[in-house]
C-alpha cells in the first residue's frame, strides 16, 4: 500500500479519487504497470473493505492462487487484482467508484 500511495503522490489511507489517480497512471505509463500492479489492486480491494461487510481471502482454484475479496460469511469473492490486471491490459478507462460499485451490486445478487 505504501508503494501505492508514493506512486500516486498521497497518503494512507488512500481514498477512492487516489486510487482512480493510481489507475490513470498505469494506464498511461505501460512501463511502470507491473510494479505497480500488485500494491494497486490491494488498494482497489481496500476500498471494499473500507464499506465493512467484506474481507480478504486467499482462492485456490485451477489456475492458482489469488488474493480476493470475500463477502463476509459467504463464498461470494472477487478478485481485484484481476480485475484491474485486465483491464489495463485491454487499455481501458475506468471509473473506479463505478466498478466498486458495479462489483458490489453484483456480488449483493449472487449473495441472494
């Protein structure tokens, strides 16, 4: 998180325009993404677990090990890290609000 926040110039803990800021300038700077990627997509998933009603879980599956956000008390995960890896390999802008929050919906449906 401490990387994150010195590459997007704030403090801790960073709130959700840093995080946009940190995603912006992945997506501009191809050279600097992976060192950034692991330290962003925490600071992506903190801003689940800022809202309460989530935590971080480690998902083992077929195609490894990953770090996720689970809804407490459920099965319901995602995976932030993924989430941004792929969209700033497909070099796309993102609102990040919009995708927490997108997310959050639909993880709320699967919950039932």
């Amino acid at each position: 998180m401490a990387e994150a926040a010195r590459a997007a110039d704030c403090g801790l803990p960073l709130k959700l325009q840093d995080v946009q800021s940190l995603y912006d300038l992945a997506l501009s700077e191809r050279d600097r993404r992976n060192e950034l990627l692991a330290s962003f997509g925490v600071a992506f998933g903190e801003l689940f677990i800022s809202l309460g009603d989530y935590e971080w879980v480690h998902v083992t599956d077929e195609y490894g090990r990953e770090l996720s956000i689970a809804v407490i008390g459920t099965d319901t995960v995602c995976h932030p890290i993924s989430m941004i890896d792929k969209r700033l390999e497909r070099g796309e802008t993102v609102d990040i609000e919009w995708l927490r929050e997108a997310t959050i919906s639909h993880m709320q449906r699967l919950c039932g």
